[in-house]
C-alpha cells in the first residue's frame, strides 16, 4: 500500500460521476467539507492481497502515529490510485479502505471514508510545515520491524549560536521572526488560512494577477510588476557575473529517457509536470540543473578551471505544486529561478566557496532591505567531520541560526543553507539557498582532470542568490504590509516604478511641470507627471497610494524662483526644499550600484491605461 499523508487546512469533495466499480453511497456521501485533516491519499496494490490484515494494522498505527504528531482534528481516507502502478483488485481494495475506517474508529478519532470509484473534484488546501507532506510505503511486515529500521530517522533541531547547538524549547527567543521560522519548521504554527497580504497589494499596485485563461499558478504581469522583475534579473545577473559565473540558456523541457534526467526529476516526486502528447515522456524542467549539467558533461574541464560558475535566469522553471497551496507570488507552477552552479575539485574548495556564497546572499537582504532568518542543514556525518567549518559558516550569519541535522543523506546534497524572509502572517518566505551537490557530477557524467592528469567527478554547489523573483516581490510586499502599522510603506528606491512624480498644481504649470520631468528623466530617474485635473490633495494621495518616494508640487513660487523645490519624502514624510540637481544627486547616490530602466509607461499620468 501506498500512502501520502497530507496535514491540511481544509478538504473539499465533490462526486461527478460514477464508474463501472463505485460502490453504493448515500447522497450525503457526495460531498464532503473537512477542517484541520489529515488527509491519507491511499492506493491498495496487489502485494497487499497476500494479507490485507497486516496491512490495514500496520496502516492504522502509522496514520495515528503521525496524525498524533500533528495533532489534526479529523482524518480523512481518500482512495486515489494514482500513488502506484500495480493496484489491487477493487473488491478487495474497497474491502481493505473499510477495514481501515473501521479500525481508525476505535482510536476515538473522527474519521471519513471518501467514496471509492467515484470520479472527484477536490481541493486540498496543505498547511505547508514540514511534516505537512510524508508519502509511506506501507507492508505486511510487522509495524513494529519498520519502527526499528527507521528508528533515529527523524531531523534533529537546534538553535545553534557562537558554536553551541542549544534545544530549541530552551532556548530564550530575543528574535520573533527566529521563533517563528522555528515553529514553523517544527510544524508548531499555526495557520490561520487567510490570505498573505501580498496578493491584494500585487494586485492594488497593479503589478501582477492571476491569469484565469492558463493553469493554476501562473501570472500575468503588468508593466510596473515587469520592469520590477527585469530590475531584480539584472541585479542578479551583475551579481553573480562579477563573480565569475558565465550565463547560459537552456531549454525549458526535458526528456525522461536520459537516466540521468529522470533519476533527478524523481526527487521532486509528483511535483513533476509533465508534458503529454507526442512520443516521448517529457518534463518541464523544475530549475535550470538540467541544462547546466548536460554543458558541463560536453566540457572539457581541467583542474585549472576550478572552481567555474554557470548561471542562468530560468524563465520559466515549473513545478505541480498542489491546487490548494498555490497562492499568489509565494507558491507558483511557473516562476522565475535565478540559478547558479558552481563546479569545486573537492570539499575544501566547495567550502570555500560556500563561505563566499553566504556573502552573496547576506548582501541580498541588505540590498533589498529584507532580514532574513537561516536554516542549516547537515547530514549528521557532515556535521561530525566539519563542525569547525559549520560554526565559522553560521558565525558569517552574525546572529543564530536554526540547525537542521540529518541523520543520514537523503537528497543529492550533504549541507545546505536556507534563508528566509517572514511574512505578515508569521510564516517563512523561501529566498536564497545554497546546496553542496555530492551526487550529480557522477550521474551526469560531469568530470575534470586534475594536476596529475586523472579523471574526477566534481561536487556542484547549486545556488539561487535571491530565490525566484516571484517570492523576492513577495518578500518585499509582505515586509510593507507589516511596515503599515508604523510607517508608510515603499519598496527600494532602485525597484521604485516611479521613482518622482512632478505635480503642476495647475494647468498653467504644466509646461514648467514638464520641463523638469525631462531633465530628471535624462539623468536616468523615473519621473512622471500627475497633469490631471485633479486638486492637488487628491493628486498627493495618488502619489502615497502608488508609493512614489519622491513628489515635487509645481506652483507659481517654483516657476518664479527656478532654484529651489519643495519636495515631499515618502520615507521620512517630511517636505524638504531643495535644487533639482541636489534631488538628483541625492537620488543617484541611493541608487548607486543597482541597475537602471527607464519608466515603462507614459510620462503623462492621463494617458496610462487603466489596467
């Protein structure tokens, strides 16, 4: 038996139709509505016919097992055949799901039994923790057999600061947004199923909105919400070229007859999304590994090229995340993944280069003006070999970190580093991430030749500096939204839209107005201008509600002296006289080192198009 455990905020069912083996249901069994469930995807397959009693015991106790772990107030048996290529007959699968219910029953829980055979819609909304999602293999073994070989399998956690790894329900919390990941990791928050604030501001700001004519989980974005990410793109791009990494472009889709492939893909699991039609079995790739490692298995590699950096913007990388987690920029089936992956001869230069990884990414949070929070997590046979290491990596963070360890590797990587910003509603935001990759140089094939002409596979680190561009808008929303409770909120002058507005207080100010639009625009400054009929109270509070960091009021004084502008500043909300060029300067000094575009509307607020 196949089972996927799923700790949900909500289920949703409704029955369609029937098929040739549903069984008989009542008219309430049609459709149902569960809170706070575990929901037990389960698929009975023919090994389970030799004995289906063992199987439904040992099915029982895992699910109350780690329904106990959660503590979910319902458990929901959804049978959902897709979790296994050799399914048992239906009788005695129908047979085996009632057993299960029944047996469910005498632990004093509230169980239901999703109607078998039947053709379902459903919704799904997954909480998100980490223990949210676990897929079991369940046997005719003895429960207790299984209990033994995985005994110890589980993650420890610690707080780990100035070389020590504290318990984390000791540890005295000076840092809410610690605490916070903390719980979360530990699938202790609780979540209170409204929507992250981000979504209405995305849409308010007119940045981005659900596309209603594709699939779940991809955007439309309009031109401000554009050019913030094509400014996010290029920051990354000069970020990680100035380190040495060479751009490249790959393809978007691959095939799964390449082992190699396929072997990867299989650690994304039902996340894949898969292309149908055609004569072969292709998969939208989920980040850009693929095409890096298929240039670095046709390269020629020497010792003295390592360490080398390969990068490239994933526009688009995809995976199936569940219906019911999608939401707004946070989760997506289709987003946009910086992706760098460095190639080191051996661990001490992966190290190495994992420590000036840190740096890159720390920066990032400071450009964006974001904190993050930090994961560390080590296989336990890592830790043992490197603590030293591991201590000198977490002190670069410069304030505790989380301390995630492994009892044994389970994925490609034996130590990765995540950080996470913390949205409005307590909950992480997944940025930046680095991965020491042990596994990928010999599946792909990827080798060097060192200073004595042998043939090695290299380690790859893989690296996201900021994370997807999606979740770094989300990050800087979400930080407005808890920003609003004490000061106005705005994003980084260099993501501004509009970085100035120029508002003639009336039509015969239009022309000066325009004047020194022009010239602020030539210094390469977003500007444009507020030349509505509108009074000038209403034109300012235009201006607060699209964020504008800078607003110039244009009246007769302004046209009649030339020098000096009174200028409002959105951050500090003070009104500040000063020259046109001493506002330019001032700007471009805020700015220094961060990428340009120009202003992707028209300059004239009147002539915008109403998105």
């Amino acid at each position: 038996m196949r089972i996927l455990l799923i700790h949900s905020d909500h289920l949703k069912y409704q029955t369609k139709s029937k098929t040739r083996i549903a069984e008989e249901i009542s008219e309430e069994k049609k459709e149902g509505q569960f809170e706070n469930a575990l929901v037990v995807f389960t698929a009975v397959e023919k090994e389970d016919e030799s004995n289906p009693e063992a199987v439904v015991e040992n099915a029982v106790k895992e699910i109350i097992d780690v329904s106990g772990k959660l503590k979910a107030e319902n458990i929901v048996i959804y049978p959902y055949a897709h979790l296994s290529s050799s399914l048992g007959a239906p009788d005695a699968a129908k047979k085996i799901l009632s057993q299960m219910e029944s047996e469910l029953l005498t632990w004093d829980v509230p169980v239901s039994r999703v109607p078998f055979g039947w053709y379902k819609s459903f919704e799904v909304s997954c909480k998100g923790h980490p223990l949210s999602e676990l897929s079991r293999s369940i046997t005719t073994e003895t429960v207790a057999d299984e209990k033994e070989e995985s005994e110890g399998d589980e993650s420890k956690f610690y707080i780990l600061t100035d070389g020590e790894l504290l318990n984390t329900d000791d540890y005295s919390y000076h840092n809410a947004d610690l605490k916070k990941l903390v719980d979360y990791e530990l699938g202790r928050g609780e979540s209170t199923g409204e929507e992250p604030p981000h979504v209405k501001l995305m849409r308010e700001k007119k940045l981005a909105d659900y596309e209603p004519s594709t699939d779940v989980g991809h955007l439309r974005w309009y031109p401000k919400g554009s050019l913030i990410r094509d400014l996010l793109s290029d920051y990354v791009y000069t970020l990680v070229t100035d380190r040495g990494a060479m751009p490249v472009e790959t393809p978007i889709m691959y095939d799964l007859a390449d082992e190699a492939i396929r072997v990867h893909a299989e650690k994304f699991g039902e996340r894949q999304y898969r292309l149908g039609g055609g004569k072969k079995d292709l998969m939208l790739r989920f980040a850009a590994c693929f095409g890096a490692f298929r240039i670095l298995a046709d390269s020629f590699l020497t010792w003295k090229n390592l360490p080398v950096g390969m990068y490239e913007l994933s526009t688009y990388s995809f995976r199936l995340e569940k219906k019911g987690e999608v939401v707004g920029l946070k989760r997506l089936r289709g987003f946009t993944m910086p992706d760098m992956h460095t190639v080191c001869a051996d661990i001490e230069q992966s190290l190495h280069e994992f420590e000036s990884q840190i740096e890159m990414c720390k920066s990032t949070g400071e450009d964006l003006d974001v904190n993050y929070e930090v994961i560390f997590r080590a296989t336990a046979d890592f830790m043992e070999e490197n603590r030293e290491w591991i201590n000198q990596a977490a002190a670069r963070i410069g304030k505790p970190v989380l301390m995630e360890i492994l009892p044994e590797r389970k994925h490609y990587w034996i130590c990765k580093m995540d950080f996470a910003a913390i949205d409005a509603l307590g909950r992480p935001i997944e940025n930046p991430t680095i991965q020491i990759d042990v596994e990928s140089g010999e599946r792909f094939k990827i080798t060097y030749i060192d200073s004595e002409e042998k043939e090695h596979h290299p380690f790859i680190l893989h690296c996201s500096p900021t994370g997807s561009i999606e979740r770094v808008i989300c990050s800087l929303l979400e930080k407005s939204a808890v920003d609003m409770k004490e000061k106005a909120p705005m994003l980084p002058l260099w993501l501004s839209p509009t970085q100035v507005r120029v508002i003639p207080i009336a039509e015969r100010h239009n022309e000066y107005a325009h004047k020194l639009a022009l010239e602020i625009r030539d210094a390469r400054i977003r500007v444009d201008v507020d030349e509505r009929p509108e009074t000038v109270g209403k034109k300012i509070r235009n201006a607060g509600g699209a964020w504008v960091p800078y607003v110039i009021v244009i009246g007769d004084r302004e046209m009649e002296d030339g020098s000096e502008l009174t200028v409002n500043v959105r951050e500090t909300g003070q009104k500040i006289s000063m020259g046109l060029q001493e506002l330019i300067d001032v700007i471009h000094l805020e700015t220094k080192g961060m990428p340009y575009r120009p202003l992707p509307l028209p300059m004239d607020i009147s002539r915008r198009v109403n998105f």
